[in-house]
C-alpha cells in the first residue's frame, strides 16, 4: 500500500476531514487529525446538513457509518417554507404529500461530528491544534501549532476550511467576491426567545424573499434557530461598516435599517442576549483553477473549491472529495502518492467546476429582483 509506513497529517477536524481519517484507518493507515477546539465539547455553529445520495451519504456507506447516521438524523429537518419579506407563505413542504427535500436527509451539524469522531481511533484527534506553519523536512512537512507544539507528517492533507492557512503553500490563486455577504447568526433556546420565528420554521426551514435580500432560518434539534440574512454589499461591507458584530445592538441597529421594508416580525431574532453573529463575505474559487500536484501536499472540502452555500453542497463536496482521496490512496490504480494526488486532483477539480458554477447560479437567483418566485418555480421543476 502506498501508505505504509507513512505518517498522514490532516488539518481540519470538519466532515470533510474526519471522513478522510475514518476511510483512511479502514485500510490501515497511521492518519492523525488536527483541529484547532480545544476539545470535542466545543459547541458547533451553523445550519442543519442534508446529506446527498452521491456525496454525503456515500461518504458515510463506504465509512460504515450510514446506520449511525438514520440513528440520529432528523426525518422532517428539510421541510421548508418559503415566504415574502411580510411573511405571507407561497410555498409549504409541511402540507405536501411528499416534500422537496425528502431524499437529501438531514442532521445538525454537531451529531454528523459526533459520530465520525466515535468512530475513529482513541487519540486520532489531536485537540487544541491550530495550525500556524509547516516547513519542508525530510521528505515530509514539519507543521508548527499555535500552543508551541510541531508534529512530523510524511503526507499533509489540508481540510481546514474556506479560509485555509495550508492552501498557500500549494497555489497562490485567489478567491472571487460573489456580491453577496452573509450575516449568520444563531438564537439560543428558540422556543422561548423566538416563538413567532420558531413556529413559522415549523421544525425545518424557511426561505424569505424580498429586495434582492434572502433570510433563511434552519430549526436545529436542539432547540435553536440558525439564521442567515443574504445581501450584495461591497467586499470589504463587514470589515468597513464599523458594526462590532459582538454586539447585539449594533447589528440589530444594521438590520432595521438594512431590512427596513421587511415586516417587523423578522424584528424577533435579536429579541434576546442569547444570540451570536459573524459576518461571512461569501467568495469562490475561479471556475478553471488548475495547479501543479505536490508529491506530498493535498487539500479537500472549502480549502479547495470554497463556494456560496445557495446549493447546499459543501458539506457534501467535502465529503465525496473524501472517499475519491481515500479511494486514490489506498487502491492499486497509483503507482506514487504523487500520481495519486494528481489523479485525486484532477477529478475533484472537475467536479468542483460544475459544482461552483451551480451555487454562483443559485446565488444569483436568490439575490435576484423576482427571486421569490423565481425560487417556486425552480421548486416547482
């Protein structure tokens, strides 16, 4: 095996990357996680996940773990509403026979964690890790940590997310602005501090249109409301309009004037202190980014193709990236890691391509002056 003997680095302990690690030991390869938490109790932020037939879930059959996955998803999580910015509902999955989502089942983020870190080897995960640098030595890379650790790696895979400080040392190509930034938030025990909001999402999603703007809430089963207001701004909106997105006050007072014309109602998600904001610039990587393979140096997930989230494909682009890696490094269809990272790449790279162009179209759609039912007809097919 091309592996053997080889001690294999990933940096990123996401979807993407744990379901690297969990394929990776099946075949018998020495592989250890770095992720910068401090320890697997750290709480997850984000939208619920719905995991596709050909990528997520086909991740998760090939890891074993498709049975633990039924065991802890949530069968009505994708039900979604679509609304007007006064909250009047043009389109409501929880009174079809059949929704639309209903082959692409859903799970919180946390409980997708729990069960990929259960089913890897004690100490796979090397907790508090954030990756600071890495040199070349030997013919591996030395990784430097930001608590003064370092660690030795024959094989470096970086899965560490759309803003990766590993993805400079394979190519210097920058991502592109989308148009469109993204204030993400999430209130805490949504029952009691966002009752009228928590209703309408009924236990599932809700898409609101109006302005060229799009709000989306995501019931989690936990008991809170993630949130993502969707507006085009300037690139540098965030880091320019002074708001201190750590306060309540601040973003609230951005929000009634930036929703101004919606209904009041929407008013309800800063109704509490127990809330949480960051403001996300939403970019994308050139359509046709190439670069020269590393004989020891890949990446996966939004390191590699970071994209809008208008498709609902991250998740399940990091996770197909995972098994394709898996599969390259662990088959006999290589003759060198080298040859299969370039394999790997290739393919991924392709698949990317399509896969960006689709969210950038959504996004567009989303963002449009007739979005709302330009978003029911697509619904509709």
């Amino acid at each position: 095996m091309l592996l053997a003997d080889k001690k294999i680095a990933i940096t990123g302990g996401g979807p993407g990357g744990l379901t690297l690690a969990r394929l990776l030991q099946l075949k018998g390869a020495h592989v250890n996680v770095y992720e910068r938490d401090v320890n697997r109790d750290v709480r997850v932020q984000g939208a619920t996940l719905d995991l596709h037939e050909e990528s997520g879930l086909e991740a998760l059959r090939r890891a074993g773990l498709i049975e633990a996955f039924y065991a802890r998803y949530r069968p009505h999580a994708g039900r979604m509403r679509i609304t007007d910015k006064n909250g009047t509902i043009y389109l409501d999955d929880h009174a079809a026979e059949n929704a639309y989502a209903e082959d692409r089942p859903e799970i919180d983020r946390a409980p997708l964690r729990e069960i990929l870190l259960d089913s890897l080897k004690p100490g796979t995960v090397v907790w508090d890790s954030h990756f600071v640098s890495m040199e070349q030595q030997n013919k591996g890379w030395l990784l430097h940590f930001k608590r003064g650790s370092s660690a030795y790696a024959d094989l470096v895979i970086a899965a560490d997310g759309a803003n990766s400080k590993i993805r400079p040392y394979i190519t210097d190509i920058q991502p592109v602005y989308s148009g469109i930034t993204i204030v993400e938030g999430n209130v805490y025990d949504a029952p009691k501090n966002a009752p009228q909001l928590w209703e309408w999402v009924k236990g599932g999603k809700l898409f609101a249109f109006g302005d060229q703007q799009s709000l989306i809430l995501s019931a989690k089963g936990e008991g809170s409301l993630s949130f993502y207001t969707g507006c085009r701004v300037e690139e540098n909106w965030a880091r320019e309009s002074g708001i201190d997105f750590n306060n309540k006050l601040q973003v609230f007072d951005w929000f009634k004037e930036a929703f101004g014309s919606w209904n009041s109602s929407w008013q309800e998600l800063f109704a509490t202190d127990s809330v949480w904001f960051i403001p996300r610039p939403q970019y994308h990587f050139p359509l046709n980014q190439q670069w020269i393979t590393l004989p020891n140096l890949t990446m996966l997930g939004d390191a590699a193709h970071r994209m809008p989230p208008y498709a609902g494909e991250g998740v399940n682009m990091a996770m197909q990236d995972a098994f394709e890696l898996a599969e390259w490094l662990t088959s006999k269809h290589a003759d060198t890691i080298e040859m299969a990272l370039a394999k790997y790449e290739n393919q991924m790279l392709n698949r990317a391509s399509e896969v960006t162009q689709f969210s950038l179209d959504n996004t567009e759609l989303l963002h449009s002056e007739d979005a709302l039912h330009k978003m029911i007809a697509m619904m509709n097919g």
